[in-house]
C-alpha cells in the first residue's frame, strides 16, 4: 500500500498534468461521477458533514487497525473533492490519518480557486476524517 505521502504525490503530479483551474475542475468532477454512491441508509442526518454548503455524507469503518472511509454528496465537484480525500487517507492507521498534513490540496491550488463556502467545506471533510481517526485511535488503545 501506498503511504500518505505518495497519493498526495500522485494526485499533484496529475493535476500538473492541466495547463488551466477550467481542466482541473472538469477533472475533479470526473473524479466525482466516478466515486461509488453511498448506500441511502447511511445518508442520514448523523453522518452529515456539517459546515459544508452542499450536502455531504461520510462514514468509516475500522478493519484490522485501518480505518476504511465511503462518503456521498448532492454535489458533483464535492464528490469529487471528497474522492481525493477518501483516496488520500482510506486504508491508512488512525495516526497516520491525524498526521497527515495533506498538502496537495495546497500544491493543486484548490484553497485558492474554490469558493469560500467551497473550501470551507473542503476543512470541515478533512477535520470530520481526522475526527473518525481519533476516535477509532482512542477505541484501539484502550
């Protein structure tokens, strides 16, 4: 398995790949359309993201000291700023998640060219993931 870092590499290196902010998102959308839906049952109220415009489900699961993240949203460009996120940090330990500083999203420049509420959901995801991290890692040591 890849570790943290490398992803991020990865994800940097194909957002390189575009000469304009028109490519990437189009590119993020189709990361979005490919990302596999949640079931409705865990579109529920509890498994909201809270502080993001559009609507955003997450869910994790814990498998042999990993934790496993499946999310949703009613927003294609979030589904697809959602995805990199699952794919970054899904599979991973508890404190690797809750160390990792996730700095492509800076390197593609997506703080820069999302909307305020956009980015500010962007934060809410990533603290809600490091949230599940915690809690598992608190549930795993004790």
């Amino acid at each position: 398995m890849k570790t943290i870092q490398e992803t991020e590499d990865e994800i940097t290196d194909e957002f390189s790949l575009f000469d304009n902010w028109e490519d990437k998102y189009e590119y993020i959308i189709d990361l979005g359309k490919k990302l596999e839906p949640l079931d409705t049952r865990f579109r529920i109220d509890e498994n909201k993201i809270k502080g993001c415009q559009s609507q955003v489900w997450l869910i994790a699961a814990e498998h042999d000291g990993r934790i496993y993240f499946k999310a949703d949203s009613d927003a294609v460009i979030v589904r697809g700023l959602v995805s990199m996120l699952i794919r970054v940090l899904s599979g991973h330990t508890p404190q690797e998640i809750i160390d990792a500083k996730l700095e492509f999203i800076d390197k593609i420049g997506m703080k820069n060219h999302l909307a305020q509420t956009r980015s500010n959901g962007l934060l809410s995801m990533v603290k809600q993931m490091k949230h599940y991290a915690l809690a598992y890692s608190v549930k795993l040591n004790s």
